[in-house]
C-alpha cells in the first residue's frame, strides 16, 4: 500500500511546520499525472466563509474535479464534504444559529448499501461545525443517496450509487480527547463555547469523556476501503472517467 500526502501550493499550513510539510507532503502539482485507488478530502476550520472566500478555494475545485477522473473512489470529511457538495451538485450549506459539538446519535437509512454494512441501527458520532445540510436540496440530486442521518444533525453519510463519491459531515475519525481539546482550546481564547453535548459523564469536562464512536468509525473507514477501495477498483486506471451519474 502506498499512501500520499497532499498539502495546497496556494494555502500554508499553519498547525504543523513547515519543515514536516516539505518532507512528507506533495503539491497537486507532483501527482496530477498519476492515479489512485482512494482519496480523502479533509475539512477545515473555515467552514463560517463563503466557498470563494477561501483562498485556496480555486485550487481546491481543481482537485475535485481531477478527482473524477484519476481517483476510484474519494471521501470527503466535515468540510471537505461541504465543499465537493457545494461544488459538484450545488448543494449549500446552512448556517447553525448555534455551533453543532459533541457526540450525536444516527439512524442507517439504508442498511444494504456496503459502506454501512455492520452497522447498529443507531451509532454515534462526533461533530463539530457549524453549518448543515437540508434533505429538501438533497432530495432534488437523484445521483445522491443519504445512507445514515441524525434527528440533531441532520444528513451524516452520503453517497452516489457506485461509491465513486461519499461525503461524512462530522468526524468519526476524532480520538477520545480531541472535542475535549477543542473545548478548553476555545476557553482560553475567551469564545463562546458550550460543553459538548453527551460527551463527559454528567457534562462534567473535570471528567474523562467515554467513547461510544470507535467501533462504528473503524467499521465505516474498513468499508470504504474494503468494498470501494480494494473490492471494485478496476486494475488498470488509466481508463478512468465519471461513470453515469457521477457529477459534471
């Protein structure tokens, strides 16, 4: 297995050095004649601006579509899915009158499709953001399905029918603390900031949170890889192209 890493040539990190980004990360530039299995998009803590205001916004469409053509199958996580969404079918993202943090309960929708194969009928999730999707926009994309939703959150996991495109909106992928580092990050800087919901023991942070997501977050990443990834990527990529009813 060989796994790249990719970082924007018109946005700089600011989280993690730029020592360690010339060393492990690749530019679109180096690997846009290439093809690979899968691809994830992550999000971004940018998610309260307009897509156009982003200023890697123009290379990132580039990569989306690029994406279509050259990677089997592409996850899109938080953010990251907005955006594909927002870029690929149209679909905008609404604002929250308050921040969505904590760890939410979701229903499968449609537990036949793979990628929830496994799945309890209700699982957790973390989330963390503060926008959402409405199934009314989602319901007029017929190439969209959505797999597993929320009563709090709204749309969590969505897919076109052949898996070539899925979208999470919160972070299955988060460790037990990261929501906790979140949360007295956000103290010290004097914001407004709730204590995630269903997340300490008594919403109390003097507390070590309890983990009800991990079981279900290894389960969907191995379905993905497992039936979209591994199962149905044809040998020989270099023929690649959208199928129907996959995006422009």
């Amino acid at each position: 297995v060989e796994l790249t890493l990719l970082q924007t040539a018109s946005h700089r990190g600011r989280h993690v050095s730029g020592d360690h980004l010339d060393a492990f990360y690749k530019t679109f530039e180096d690997v846009e004649d290439e093809r690979f299995d899968g691809m994830i998009i992550t999000g971004a803590p940018v998610e309260q601006l307009d897509f156009h205001e982003v200023n890697y916004w123009e290379e990132l469409k580039g990569i989306f579509d690029w994406s279509l053509t050259h990677v089997y199958s592409t996850l899109h996580v938080c953010w990251g899915a907005f955006a594909a969404l927002w870029h690929h079918y149209g679909i905008r993202k609404h604002p929250l009158a308050e921040k969505l943090f904590g760890i939410f309960e979701h229903e499968v929708l449609r537990p036949s499709n793979p990628l929830v194969r496994g799945f309890d009928d209700r699982f957790f999730v973390p989330h963390s953001r503060h926008t959402s999707l409405n199934l009314k926009d989602l319901a007029a994309v017929p190439a969209l399905r959505v797999l597993a939703s929320g009563r709090r959150t709204g749309p969590f996991l969505l897919s076109t029918e052949n898996g070539r495109q899925i979208f999470v909106t919160g972070h299955p992928e988060y460790d037990l603390l990261t929501l906790d580092a979140e949360y007295r990050r956000d103290l010290e800087k004097g914001l407004e900031i709730s204590v995630p919901e269903n997340y300490y023991p008594s919403d109390d942070p003097a507390q070590r949170p309890i983990n009800r997501w991990r079981s279900h977050a290894h389960l969907l990443y191995h379905n993905w890889l497992n039936y979209y990834v591994y199962q149905t990527t044809p040998y020989d990529l270099e023929e690649l192209s959208p199928l129907a009813g996959e995006p422009r």
